[in-house]
C-alpha cells in the first residue's frame, strides 16, 4: 500500500485549506462514520475560477455523484475526478452551513462554528473573500429528493473509514470541513481525515 505524502487531521466542526497539484490525489476519510465533509476548489492561478455545482450537474446529467464523475469549474474545466467512492452518492445542492442558516433553520441565538466560517478561515491566506464561497460538493451527504421535488437530508450513508478519492486535473487550492450542522450528521459531528498522494 502506498503511504499518503502527507496528511491532515479535521476535527470536529472545523476545517483546512491546502494546495494540490495537478496529477496529485486527495482521500476524504470519515473517521468515525455518519460525517459530512464540504470541500470547494479553486484554481490555483486564478481564484475567480471557482467549483460549478451548475457546470458540474449538467455536464455529468446526474445529482448525485461517484466514481468516474467529474468536478467541473465555473469555466467549463476539469477540476477534480472522483477516482475512488465507498459511499456512491454525494450532491452538490446545499450551501454550507453557516451562522445565518443556524439562526434560520435551528433557531441560534449564539454563534455556532458552521463550514462557510470554516472553510473562509482556510482560503483567507489564498486571498480569497467570503463571496467567493459558492456551493461545495457534499461529501458524505445523503439527500433524498421526493416525487414533488422536496428534499430531505438523512443520516449518512459512510461507515467508519469509508472515504472517496479524487484526482486534481489542474493546480488547485482546496477548502474542506468537518460539518457543523447536526442534521446533516445525525446529530453526532466528528472529525475527518485527508490524505494526499502523489501521481502514480
């Protein structure tokens, strides 16, 4: 087994930014089973190109995606490709979570650690600003969608260990969390791991 060239601990409710370069893979680990990980990209040498939930929905013609799909950029480019998935359904449909949608849908009065916050803490050194925040792909999240459109999140589908792997196909900054907000994790948040390989 080839041993990661490096690796990165995420506890609970909280989150890191981190470069991957073109060729290199990332392996999102949910350590303890039932945890959402929210993960944005940006292109390396131009921060304005940024994840397309939009470009990536249509060009793959499916909501939820696995092994084989590609992540595709506000520019119609290749981002990342889902090289390996011990889960089969992740969708890029919900914002992350942050102190606005605490308040909103769980009724906050204080404030509450939350993935736009986090996943902002990490790309701040990379210059990049809360408006840039856009729709991460939601790793883990199991979302049902009913015959009248309703959709409704459910306990995560991952066990302990499971992960997906996906390849950088440009020179990326990558944001990724362990997700604060309870129903997405069955009301239990815990950590996430990372590990980055180089190209085989």
């Amino acid at each position: 087994m080839i041993d990661p060239a490096a690796r990165i601990h995420i506890p609970a409710q909280s989150g890191a930014a981190l470069v991957l370069k073109q060729g290199q893979s990332m392996r999102v680990i949910d350590v303890e089973g039932e945890q959402v990980s929210d993960l944005l990209c940006f292109a390396q040498d131009d921060t304005q190109e940024v994840l397309s939930a939009g470009h990536t929905t249509d060009y793959n013609e499916k909501l939820f995606l696995s092994t084989g799909d590609v992540l595709y950029s506000n520019r119609s480019n290749p981002m990342l490709t889902i090289q390996h998935d011990d889960v089969g359904r992740h969708p890029l449909l919900y914002a992350p979570c942050s102190q606005a949608m605490f308040e909103h849908s769980y009724g906050a009065k204080e404030p509450h650690p939350n993935c736009h916050d986090n996943l902002l803490e990490g790309l701040a050194q990379y210059g990049i600003t809360s408006s840039q925040i856009s729709i991460p792909l939601n790793i883990f999240m199991n979302v049902t969608i009913s015959e009248a459109g309703h959709i409704n999140i459910k306990p995560p589908r991952s066990k302990v260990r499971d992960y997906i792997e996906l390849r950088a196909e440009m020179d990326l900054i990558v944001a990724i969390t362990a997700c604060s907000a309870g129903a997405c994790n069955n009301f239990h948040c815990t950590p996430i791991d990372v590990e980055i390989f180089e190209e085989a």
